[in-house]
C-alpha cells in the first residue's frame, strides 16, 4: 500500500507556557509498507497522557523530546489488517506504542495481544495499562501504606489517583482524594470509595485537608506539585513516605518558578521527619511488577473492588485541545480518542 492514507498528527512547534492548536499540524502521509516481522496497524484508541507535554518540550528530561515534524508519541490500541509476523494476523487486537495517527507499521516483538473477551481493549491504556500500573508499583513499592495509615492523593478522578485511591483501601488505609470541583469530587467519594475528597479550588483547602487528615498524612502520592503540595506539606507525619509521580501542575509553567526559596525548610522536615521523597518513572519497575500487576488488578476490577472511569473524545483531529485540556482538568477519566 503506498495511498496518501494515513491520517497524523505532527508537531509543528514547541510551546511556550500552555500549548496552542497551533503547535499541531495535521497531515496526510502514505501508509507505510511492512517488512518481514512487522505488522500493518489500523489504530483503534489513542491514549493521552500528561507526560506528552513534556515530549513537546526540548527541555532536558528522562526521555528524548519528540522533533519537530515528527509524529506525536502516544500509547495505542490497534487493529493488525495486514501481517509478516507469524505470531499476528489480521483481526488481531494489540496494545502498541504508535502515536497520534490512523496506521502505523510495527516489530511483532513490540505488541502485546489483547482479547476482547477479557476486558475493554480500552482498559489496556488506562486501569489495566500504564497508569494503573503507575500507581499501584508507586504506591505499593515507595508508599508502602500499612492499615490504618492516611494516603492523600490529588488528581484523583484520574487513572493514576483513582487507582492509588483504591488500592490504599485495599491494603487497610484511609484514602483522602484531591480533585478539581464538585462533580469530580463526589464521583470520587461515591464511586471510587475514598473516604474523604477535597476540592483543591476550595479557597480553604488547606484547612479542609487538615480536618480530612487528624491523624496527619502518612503517604503522600505526589500527581500535581503547586498548591496542593503546599497544603499537604505541614501535615506529613514522622516516617511519611512521598512517591513524587508527576507535578501536572508545573507542565505548563516556563522559566524560573516564582516564590521564596524553600528548598531549606523542605531540607529541615526531611531531616527532623525522616521522610522518604523518591522520585520514579513506572518503566523502571515493569519488568519485575508488570505481570503481577496485570493478574491483581484483573482480579481487583473483577471483584469491584478497582472501578474506573473513561473520558473518550470522538476523532484523532480533536486530540489537540483534549490534551491541551488535560493538563487543565478537562477531562473526567482516563482520557482516550477513538479514532
Ligand atoms: N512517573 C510516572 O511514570 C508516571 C506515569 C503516568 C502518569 N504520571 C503522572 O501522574 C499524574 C496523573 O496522571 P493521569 O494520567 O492520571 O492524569 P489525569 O488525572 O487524567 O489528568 C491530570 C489531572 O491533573 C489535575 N490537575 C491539573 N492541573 C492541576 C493543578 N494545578 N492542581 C491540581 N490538580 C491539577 C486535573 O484534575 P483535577 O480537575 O482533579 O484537578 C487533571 O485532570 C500526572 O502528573 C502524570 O504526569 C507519572
């Protein structure tokens, strides 16, 4: 096949601050052709993820930025419609590692069968995909919650707080969620099971975080950075131990951050409270975690004790501003693109 079929999104240029629809440019290009081992795929469902941000940007990071007029990078859930790899045939449902665009060709090695039969395929990208398993190899290998301890976790409507939310209740502790307004709020509380939710766009989250916590914050699983980070802070116990997974809320941020310098006081309760702060990329536990993860959390969502919500946005063209909303709370679930 050699027609001008294949629909992608490139990026056009790098943002300064929030990104714009025009840092996107939407192309037509031929659909490439398979050599031996690789399939031809047909993308399904594209994943959009916080991390992309940081592909759009040249700024020195754990992984190499997307250049400008290449494809943008994304998790992908695919149709194989032509195959030189005898392990896949046509009809086969795989999770691949495609990008923004309608067909992409793939090594055989680099996919992973999906059966419909056992879940959404769309779970692949979320619960059962790479935020669930951000979450439980974050939580359970650095935060380590014990019975009765307080885990506090913000964007927690998301796949990676959903999860860090539901999971800490599994294993005894007290699940306090943060997130952005009265719906997600209650979704969180009712629907995913924490046992508190504040509204980080309370003008008095702080003091309502205080009074969710009385016993103090033993795991604090970092998604945001900012304010929330700010109000958690003093209520970190002797011994807390804090996953630093992501800091949504500086992405967009350019140049210096404003404030005082507060490295030493940060510096003074790590000493006096022995805390533990480590940083991670979930890749780097995948290997050793990964297949455990898959068995708990099929077992987990089968018994109702892990729910999720999906947020799918209709077509590859509107993956721009749903990302761009992403970053800003637009979106109610594991955000996808059904192409
Ligand atoms: N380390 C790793 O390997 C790894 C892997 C996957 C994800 N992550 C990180 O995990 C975090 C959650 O990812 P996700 O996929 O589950 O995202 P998500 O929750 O679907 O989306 C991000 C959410 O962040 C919240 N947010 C944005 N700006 C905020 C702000 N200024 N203050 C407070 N909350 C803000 C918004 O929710 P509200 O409307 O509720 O505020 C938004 O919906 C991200 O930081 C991501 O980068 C890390």
């Amino acid at each position: 096949m050699s027609q001008f079929e294949n629909t992608r999104i490139v990026l056009a240029s790098r943002p300064e601050g929030r990104p714009t629809p025009q840092n996107f440019r939407l192309e037509q290009a031929a659909i490439p052709a398979i050599s031996e081992g690789q399939v031809l795929l047909k993308i399904l469902y594209l994943s959009l993820d916080p991390y992309m941000r940081g592909r759009m940007s040249a700024a020195k990071s754990y992984a190499a930025p997307t250049d400008i007029g290449q494809v943008m990078e994304g998790g992908t859930v695919a149709e194989v419609i032509e195959s030189r790899d005898p392990a896949f045939k046509p009809g086969d449902i795989v999770l691949s590692y495609s990008g923004w665009q309608s067909h992409a060709a793939a090594s055989g090695s680099q996919l992973r069968k999906l059966d419909p039969a056992n879940a959404p395929v769309t779970t692949a990208l979320g619960v059962l995909g790479m935020p669930g398993f951000t979450a439980y190899a974050g939580l359970l290998t650095i935060g380590q919650p014990k019975p009765g301890e307080t885990v506090v976790v913000a964007a927690a409507s998301g796949p990676v707080g959903s999860a860090v939310g539901q999971i800490a209740r599994i294993k005894g502790a007290r699940a306090v969620g943060i997130a952005g307004g009265p719906e997600k709020c209650a979704f969180v509380h009712e629907t995913f099971g924490f046992d508190a939710v504040i509204d980080h766009r309370d003008p008095d989250m702080a003091g309502k975080l205080a009074a969710a916590c009385p016993n103090g914050v033993d795991v604090y699983f970092e998604n945001v950075g900012g304010h929330v980070w700010d109000a958690v802070f003093p209520l970190l116990n002797t011994f807390a131990r804090i996953p630093v997974c992501g800091l949504v809320a500086q992405y967009n941020a350019s140049g210096d951050f404003p404030g005082p310098d507060r490295l030493p006081t940060l510096m003074r309760e790590v000493l006096s409270k022995s805390l533990t702060i480590r940083g991670f990329i979930q890749r780097e536990f995948v290997a050793a975690q990964g297949p455990a993860f898959r068995n708990e959390m099929a077992s987990w969502i089968a018994d109702g004790s892990v729910k999720y919500k999906e947020d799918v946005v209709q077509g590859l063209e509107n993956a721009p501003e749903a990302l761009i909303g992403l970053l800003e709370g637009k979106n109610f679930g594991k955000l996808i693109v059904k192409l």
